[in-house]
C-alpha cells in the first residue's frame, strides 16, 4: 500500500511539472478567477 501511495504521488508531481511546463498555470488562474466572480455575482 505504501508503494501504491508513493507512486501515485511522483505522478502527481509529474503532471504537474508538465502543466507549469506547458503554460497552463495563467489558464487555470484565469478559470479560477471567472469562476469566484461569477459566484460572487460580480461577474
């Protein structure tokens, strides 16, 4: 089980490197703000 766990961790990183490495951190920051305007009600 700790290995399952430990693997599934580095994959996790992994993907996320290859996100940043991607430009997809400005997409989900400008998702993320379209979304907390829209609940707010400001959007």
């Amino acid at each position: 089980m700790k290995n399952t766990r430990n693997i599934l961790i580095i994959i996790g990183i992994a993907f996320m490197v290859l996100g940043v490495f991607r430009g997809e951190v400005s997409t989900v920051f400008i998702k993320s703000i379209n979304i907390c305007l829209e609940c707010i009600g400001i959007g």
